[in-house]
C-alpha cells in the first residue's frame, strides 16, 4: 500500500491548505527602528523631533493592521496573521514615553530641567545714573531693600547711583534683560529728594535668587537719611557739611572714616549689640539694658553722623 492510499473503511481527512503566517508589528517596529537610526547617523534626533513626529508610529502600526487584513481577505484566508507582541510592546513603549515628554513639556518641566543644566553666574549691570540735586532740596531720603551697599561722601553736587545684579542665567543677553526691567525709583517729596532701591525680583527656577549690589555716591554737603532693611553697608565718609542719619535696620554696618577733622560721630545700638572698630570714643556708657551709647568729637564737631542699629555689630574705624 502506497503512502497515499486510504485503508479499507477509512476516510481520507480533508487538509487545509498551508497559509504563509504574518507577524503584525513587525514592520511597523523595523521602519520605526530604520527611522530612528537614520535620525541618530544625521544628527537629527532630539526630544522636540520625538515629540513631533511620535503619531506616525500610530499610523504605521495602524496601516500594517489594516493591510494585512487585506491581503489575507483577497487571498481566502490562505495567509494567516498573527500579532508581534514585542514590537507591538515597543511601539506602546514608545507612545508612553513619547507622551510623557509631551506631558512634561506641557507642564514646563522639561523646560526647567533643560534650564538648570544650561544656567551659569553671570553679573550684569543695571541702572546706572546721575541724579542732579534741584534747588531747593535740603534733604535726601534714601532706601534700599537689600544687597550690598557702598555709600560714599565725596566733593560732588550730583547724586552717583550704580546698581550691578548677580545671578543664575543661561547668558549673558538674559542676564543684561533681566537687568534692564529692574528700576529705581526717583521722586520729589517736599524740600526731600526720595530714591528708592527695591529688591530684585526673582527668576525663572531653578535658581531665582539675585543679589544686587549698590554704589551710591552723595554730595557731603547734603543732609542724608540712609535706610537699608536687609544684607550689609560700608559707609565711608571724611568731614561732612550736612547731617547723616544711618541705619537701623542692616544686617551688617561698617563705618570708616577717612581723614576726619571736624565731625561728631554718634553711635546708638538698641540691645544685643557691639561697638568694634579703632576709634577711641569719648564716652561709652556700659552695656545694659538700653543698648549702647557713644560719641566721638573731631575738631568743632559742625555736623553730624549718627549712626544707628536695632542689634548686632556694629564697626567703625578711622583710616
């Protein structure tokens, strides 16, 4: 009996014939693997391009479906599909990842961490100005919110603000804009010159602080109210021909005095506080409960510098 003859009383089984099998997502993984290479070798690759051009994965995948849906329906059934669960797998893997960069960069995450691996120190100037003393002005109020702040006596009739920001930025441009929308502020009140420094305002995260710091330059023959509420001053003056009054809220107060022949110095330092420095006062009471009291007279004493501070250290010297 040949291999093909049916036994007595048997029936022959019916085949089905062989259909050729398909993988779906096979190919829609391979264009998306060629696509990507092809990106990588050309330099072209990045995020932006990713989130931009993640749908056609879909599309791909989509088209595959349907195609060979077609073609096992023309044929008869004779080709048999089946689903490639691992590229099938990636290209999902792919979809998640691809929509969570479009999350992240919805909410601004993604922006701030590609700032904070871009932002370095930079220092930038800001205002800078001459400010001309009017007639009729016999006083000039001056405060400043913070920083680091020179404030010197000198020979001029013109008040000489400088105000120099430091800060995170990613250049040096944003940093000269950053410094371009900050102002100070300059107004007549009366017989009083009022200028007003204000905080810098804070930047984009991760590092939003700024420190400023400030030069100001004052005609010696003007009578002067300085306050600053936080951060530190140097104040350096000669002989005065108008009344000073500092303080008293800083941080930190230094005080030199340069070639001082006709000046009377009076110091008042509220409670838990210091007197530093080289100068030999003429009387200095001992610490109790109303702080400390002290005065020193050069020559005549014309004018006054008086300085005042809620608490801490408080340093003067005399070059």
């Amino acid at each position: 009996m040949s291999e093909n003859q049916v036994p007595p009383g048997e029936t022959a089984p019916v085949r089905s014939p062989q259909g050729r099998q398909w993988r779906v997502g096979t190919i829609s993984m391979g264009l998306t693997l060629v696509a990507m290479g092809a990106l990588l070798l050309a330099g072209k690759l990045n995020l932006s391009l990713l989130r931009t051009l993640w749908p056609l994965v879909l599309i791909v995948l989509g088209l595959e479906m349907v195609l060979f849906n077609l073609v096992a329906n023309l044929r008869g059934g004779r080709v048999r599909f089946t689903y490639d669960g691992l590229s099938i797998f990636l290209v999902l893997l792919l979809l998640l990842v691809s929509s969570g960069l479009v999350a992240l960069e919805t909410s601004g995450l993604l922006d701030l961490a590609h700032r904070a691996f871009r932002v370095s120190q930079h220092y930038c100037q800001g205002e800078k100005k001459t400010i001309p003393l009017e007639a009729g002005c016999r006083r000039v109020e001056l405060k400043i919110a913070e920083g680091d702040t020179v404030l010197r006596a000198y020979d001029g009739s013109e008040i000489s603000l400088s105000i120099v920001y430091e800060g995170y930025f990613i250049s040096g441009e944003e940093a000269d804009e950053y410094a371009r929308g900050q102002a100070a502020r300059v107004e007549r009140v009366g017989d009083a010159l009022s200028i007003s420094v204000p905080a810098p305002s804070r930047t984009l995260l991760p590092n939003t602080q700024v420190r400023q710091e400030v030069t100001v330059l004052v005609p010696r023959s003007v009578n002067l109210e300085f306050e600053q509420s936080r951060g530190r001053a140097t104040v350096i003056v000669g002989d005065l021909e108008g009344d000073w009054v500092i303080g008293p809220d800083l941080d930190e107060l230094g005080v030199k005095l340069e070639g001082v022949t006709d000046l009377r110095v009076q110091v008042s330092i509220a409670e838990w506080g210091s007197l530093l420095g080289n100068v030999d006062w003429n009387r200095v009471p001992e610490e109790d409960a109303d702080g400390i009291q002290a005065e020193k007279t050069w020559g005549e004493g014309s004018h006054t510098l008086l300085l005042l501070k809620d608490s801490g250290a408080l340093r003067v010297d005399t070059r």
